[in-house]
C-alpha cells in the first residue's frame, strides 16, 4: 500500500485530487484479478460501454483495481464483442447466439462472471491507448 505522505503530496503536487477521471498508473503486463461487477453504461450522449470492475488479488498491487471499459461504438463494437466472447469462453460457458439479442440481455448473461478469478492483461500502444484483455483459464506470469 502507498505511503499516506506520499501518497497526498504527489497528489497535490499536480492538483490530481481535483480531478475524478481515474488514471490507471499500474505498468504493462499480467495481472490476476477477481471480477468484482459487469455493468453496461450509457452517456448522455448516448454511447454505451461494458464496465468491468476487477481487483487485484496477489503480487505487489494487491487488493488495488482496474476498470476496463469495452465500448459499444460503431468503430469498436466488432472488438469488444470479439474480447466478451474470448473471456466467456475461456472462463468455460458457451456462447450462444440469444446472448446477444441486446446489450441489456448481453449484460444479463455476463453476470455469470462475476467472481471468476481470470487474467487481466494491460498493454499500451505507441500512441498511448490502453488495451485490456481479460482472459480466464491462462497463467499468471509474474
């Protein structure tokens, strides 16, 4: 766990306590994660996403999180339904094909994850997106 002191003075060292956006600081790699809830969002806007919110269970950012957004946009939506069907499957449930009638029965099914222990994977691209994939029945390389 950080240092309290620490911890305040680099938050108030770039006025970060003022902002609610949620930085991910943890580095690249593998980590092994409960996941804790599956809730599909929608902005005032209109552009709706599944939110997976995971805890870390062991190594040195134990019991901290990550929150991975998958997002329902034209321009994404092929990968984020190609990265839900990858983790049912690896988490041994089936797919199938009234899944997917809408997003709320989508959701509805995802449930069936929760407290699935899987692996979460982070890797960042030359242009600084942030891509996760959350992979059940894989190792956990530390």
């Amino acid at each position: 766990m950080k240092d309290l002191l620490n911890l305040a003075s680099e938050l108030m060292a770039n006025d970060a306590y003022k902002s609610d956006n949620y930085v991910e600081r943890k580095p690249d790699g593998q980590y092994p994660v409960n996941i804790d809830s599956i809730e599909l969002k929608t902005s005032q806007k209109g552009t709706q996403w599944f939110r997976f919110k995971t805890t870390i269970l062991d190594g040195e950012y134990a019991e901290e999180y990550f929150t991975v957004d998958w997002f329902l946009t034209e321009k994404t939506m092929e990968r984020t339904i190609k990265n839900i069907m990858k983790l049912i499957t690896s988490c041994g449930f089936e797919l199938s094909t009234e899944m997917f009638t809408s997003y709320e029965t989508l959701e509805e099914c995802l449930q069936a994850l929760l407290n699935q222990q899987v692996v979460l994977t982070k890797k960042t691209s030359k242009n600084d997106f942030i891509n996760y994939s959350l992979l059940g029945g894989v190792s956990y390389v530390d």
